[in-house]
C-alpha cells in the first residue's frame, strides 16, 4: 500500500518537474517572440491596465489632500447619488439614443451610397465622389467643430444669412437644445458615411459578376438586381457591422459631442451631454473624480456585458465572426 | 467590355436609368455636401472682417483680404512652433509605433509561437475594459509626471489593438513556410522579421503607417487634456483649438502683432489657422488614400 503512494507520489513529482522543463522549453524557445512583444506588451500595461485598479475612486470620496488610500471609503454612495439626481439615466438615455441612430441611419446610408457608387459608370466620376466623401474622415474633430460654428453662428453663420436674405428670423441654435440632436445626427452621417461605405462597396466587389449577368439573362431590371441580389449579399456583412456597433452602444464619441457643443454650453446639456462629456467635466470642470470615476465603471462593466452578450450572438449566427 | 456595356444599357428598362439616374444625383449632391463646408472654410478666411460682420461667412469673398493669414504669420514663431511640434510627434511617433506594431503582430501571427493567444487577448481585452477617463488622467499626470510633457502625446498615441489586428490580417498573407526554412537555414526570429517579413509587407506598413500618422496628426485629446494653454508650442490641432475658443489667446496674439484688439480679424483668423493647420492633410490624402481604403477592408475582416 505504502509503496504504491510513494510510486504515485514520486510519479507526480516527475511529472511536475517534467511539467515545468516544458514550460521552461517553451519560453525558451518563444524568447525571441515574446521579447518582440514585450514594447506593446508595457505599453498596455501602462495606459490600459495601470488605470484599471484607479477605478476604485469610484467607491470613495476623493479629495485631493488625502489621496486615494486616505480619503473616506463611501461603498455606493456614488451611484446612489447618480441614480437619485437622475443624471445616470440621462447620461445613458442619451448615449445609447444617439449611438441607435448613428448606428441605423449610419449604416443605411452607407449601403445606400455603396450600392449607388457601384451602378455608376463613369470612372472619373466614382474616383472623384469618393475621394470627395472620404474627406470629411482626414479632418480633426477641432476642424469639425469649427465647420458646425461657421454654418450655425448666430451672428455670422451661412445659415442665418441664408435665412435672413429670404427674409426669415435667424435662429439662435447655440441656445436652442432641441435642434442639437439633428445638427449632431447630421454631422456625424457627413463625416462618416463615406469612410463607412468602404466595407460595404468592397462587398460588392466580391459579388461574383457570373451572378449579376445570370440575373440580366433572366429578365431582372436594375431595381430587381439591387434587391434581390445585392442586399441579400450584404446581409451578413450589415449584420456583423451591427452587432458590433451594438457592441459599443455604451461608448461616446467624444470628439464629435465636446467640439460640437463646445466646452462649458449649459444651455444645451439636456439634449447633448453623453456618457464621455460628463465624465470629462467632472475631471476637467467640477474636480469631483469620484463621481467621474463612477460614471466610467458603470460604463466600462455595462459595455462589457453588452459586448459578451453580442459576441454570443455573433457565434451563433455565423462563429467564424465572432471575436472569441 | 465596352460592346458588353453597350448591348446590356439597349437592354435595360426604364429602372436601370432611374437607378443610375438616382445614383448620380444623390452621389452628386451628398458629395458636394462633403465637400461645401471645407470651401466655406476657405472662402471665410479669404473674407474681410469687414465683410464679415455684415453679411455673414460666405463661400465667396466679397472683399478679398490676406489680413487673417498675414496675422497668423505675424507671430511666425508660434505657427512655426506648432507645425515642428506636431511633425516631430507624428515622425517620432508614426516611425516608433510602426515597429512595434509590425513586430508584435508578427510575433502574434507566428503559429509556433506558444504565447500567441494568451497576448492576443491580453491585447483585446483592453478595447472591451478601461479604467476611464479619470484615472488614466491621474496616473498620466501624477504618477507618470507627463503634464506638459509632450509625451503625453506622444505615448498613448503609438500603438492599438486594432492596428496590430490589420497587422496580423496583413501577415497571415505570407507563407508560414517562408519563416520555416530561414528557421532551417539558422536565422534567428528577429532577423526573419527584419530581413524577410518587413520588406514583404510595404503595402502593410505604409497603411499602418498612415493610419498612426493620421493620428498623430489630428491629436487634439490628449494635447487639450495634458499640455497647458500656457505652453509656447503646441501641438496643431491645440492651436487650432485655442484660437478657435480662447479669447485671451486672441488678445496676446493682438499684442505680438502690434495690432489694435478691436481691428483684429477675429472670424478670419480662425478659419486661416484652420486652413493652415488642415491644408497639409488634405493636399495629402488623395495620393494614399488607396491605403486607406485598404486598411479598413483587411481591418473590417476581423483579426
């Protein structure tokens, strides 16, 4: 009996030490990879994972004498406090409202523009709206808001003086928060609907022409061919691209909003303030970190869960798709 | 070709000229779209502030005037400042992020390479959980001491997840058999990437490239959030930013160009910076933007 426990004993012995000489061989033999790796691996470390234990500010009352390890540990006091003054549920209203239309129109749009572009013939022509419709993609978010001033200013923007010369009342939009979701609609399809088409027009690149003449022979217009062979084709790509734009649905985009709005328009909060712009004022405008931090790991522990449930979706409608 | 389009155009019905019809007034009209705010821009900064004040911006200038740009190089040594800035942080950037993403997505491609999946996720992991804002803000400032530190925006802008995605997609292209037999032919795995995997995957870096260039280029967060107003040469876009919507920079500019507050082109100024700080950008991008269009097609076909 003894013998026996001490033969198995002894087995698993060698078989750790065997063990470990594998995992010593194989970083052996890795080195020079992983040694390769290791820049992105620090940088990583640094600016994505160092952050992540600082989201402890969410549970207690920072103030800046005492530091994080000093000041008062207050549990959900935090949350408590957004939820209650209600700004958790605007703040996430609006972002996931803004980002649902970004996502629809957005995606419409560019199949729209996708499958136009393809029925256009003339080269010169098709080289030349693209180029043109990618351009509003290159330009800073800064630029961007300076376009939306130059149209929209109530003193000398291209609208009011359009407006005025056909001899209607100019419009005062930097005070007006309920016309601020189409400006920002608007600006957001203007930028991106021609960067976003690209996956869509490749798509149809890889429509097997064979298919499109078959339909011709057949007897299928121009509009049969678009609905009954195009979109169908651009069905799992739509699909893909909106499951992971769904994906997202918790996360602004900062820089369109904040230059949009500018940095301190009360007036037009309302309407406009998303998840990003509120934690930025609350670092950058009330100092009040805790909260700021609060906002970040309900929305980072949100878009988790969101983006595990999609993936889970994703795999099950088509798995070579899904993320892991 | 020409005679198949020929014969298949006698074919088509009325809905194939609608669509074309349709596809060439609404590509058209969205293109001019895209293309009218960026020549409202220019017009404005051609405009006299005169001009301005009474009738608006507008595309054409109803009273031609230099005045803005003029002012804008009158204290040559700020522009200047930002344009060398900005360079330098995109060319050290672009030229440092460029190797590290080329060389750990090739690492992450190598199917022998034990690690692979472990640091890929360690990587993904990153886009799906983040601290936040605010602590990213404070370990940046008070831990890394980075305030006022142009690596601020230097370093968080070198590399990410998604690049070192296309970089993968980019390599899987080449054969593994290929790194096999230099293997056997005694090549160390450093070398193989430099000598062989690099010069096989132009097309790839200069997409690359391009896209951390780009960035660079725009980067406008991290300068607003780290390097102070204060500061004498920002980067471009915090330039850009601060003419745009700092009154007392307008008022310290008028007092460098020995100009009365009130005759500064104030409007005009604005558009001129932008114009100055884009111009490059946008003369640019038609000859790369074939990259581009690459880089979002390999990166849209997930890593």
């Amino acid at each position: 009996m003894a013998a026996i426990v001490e033969r198995a004993l002894e087995s698993k012995q060698q078989k750790q030490q065997r063990l470990s000489a594998g995992r010593l061989r194989r970083f052996w033999n890795n080195k020079t990879l992983l040694i390769m790796c290791l820049p992105a691996i620090a940088f990583f470390i640094i600016f994505a994972y160092l952050p992540m234990p600082g989201l402890y500010l969410a549970f207690i009352n920072y103030n800046y004498s005492d530091g994080i390890f000093k000041s008062p540990f207050v549990a959900f006091d935090n949350f408590r406090f957004l939820v209650m003054n209600g700004d958790l549920w605007r703040l996430s209203f609006n972002t996931v409202a803004y980002n649902l239309v970004f996502i629809t129109l957005g995606n419409v749009l560019q199949i729209m523009v996708a499958i136009l572009l393809n029925e256009i013939r003339k080269k010169w022509f098709k080289k030349v709206t693209q180029t043109i419709m990618f351009l509003p993609h290159f330009i800073s978010a800064v630029l961007i808001g300076l376009i939306a001033y130059n149209i929209l200013s109530y003193d000398y923007g291209y609208l009011n003086g359009v407006l005025q010369s056909l001899g209607m009342e100019p419009v005062k939009t930097y005070s007006n928060p309920s016309i601020w979701p189409f400006i920002i609609v608007l600006t957001f399809l203007w930028q991106s609907t021609g960067y976003g088409s690209i996956v869509y027009f490749a798509a149809i690149m890889g429509l097997d022409n064979e298919i499109i003449e078959a339909s011709e022979i057949d007897g299928a217009n121009a509009f049969q061919r678009i609905i009954y062979i195009i979109l169908p084709w651009l069905k799992p790509t739509f699909i893909i691209l909106m499951l992971f734009s769904l994906g997202g649905i918790l996360k602004g985009n900062f820089g369109l909003f904040f230059n949009l709005v500018g940095a301190n328009n009360t007036a037009l909060y309302a309407t406009t303030d998303i998840i990003e712009t509120y934690v930025f004022r609350s670092l950058m405008t009330n100092f009040n970190f805790s909260i700021g931090s609060a906002v970040s790991l309900y929305q980072s522990v949100f878009g988790f869960i969101i983006v595990i449930t999609v993936n889970w979706l994703v795999r099950k409608a088509s798995p070579e798709n899904s993320l892991f | 070709m020409e005679n198949t389009e020929e014969s298949r155009s006698i074919r088509t019905d009325l809905s194939g000229i609608a669509v074309k019809a349709f596809g060439y007034l609404f590509i058209g009209f969205f293109s001019l779209c895209c293309l009218l705010p960026f020549l409202l821009v220019l017009g404005t900064s051609f405009t006299s502030e005169g001009m301005i004040k009474k009738h608006g911006f507008n595309f054409w200038p109803r009273e031609f005037s230099t005045f803005a740009y003029k002012i804008v190089f009158e204290n040559p040594d700020l522009m200047i400042g930002s344009y060398l800035v900005t360079m330098g942080i995109t060319i050290v950037g672009t030229a440092a992020g460029l190797f590290i993403v080329a060389m750990t997505g090739y690492a992450l491609q190598r199917p022998d390479f034990g690690y692979r999946n472990g640091i890929s996720f360690f990587i993904y992991f990153t886009t799906l959980f983040s601290g936040g804002l605010v602590p990213f803000y404070l370990l940046m400032t008070q831990y890394l001491s980075l305030k006022d530190n142009y690596l601020a925006v230097l370093l968080p802008g070198l590399l990410s997840p998604f690049l070192i995605i296309m970089m993968k997609s980019f390599v899987r292209s080449i054969p593994h058999a290929i790194t096999e037999s230099a293997k056997i032919d005694g090549a160390g795995d450093f070398t193989i990437f430099m000598k062989l995997i690099l010069p096989m995957t132009t097309p790839a870096l200069a997409t690359i490239g391009l896209f951390i260039a780009l960035g660079y280029w725009n980067e406008w967060y991290n300068s607003m959030l780290f390097l102070s107003p204060d500061m004498d040469y920002r980067p471009l876009q915090l330039f850009l930013y601060n003419v745009v919507t700092s009154a007392d920079f307008i008022r310290n500019s008028a007092a460098a160009s020995n100009v009365e507050l009130r005759d500064m082109p104030l409007e005009s100024m604005k558009m001129a910076t932008a114009v100055v700080a884009t111009g490059p950008v946008i003369l640019f991008y038609p000859f790369v933007q074939r990259y581009f269009i690459k880089g979002i097609t390999v990166g849209a076909v997930k890593g």
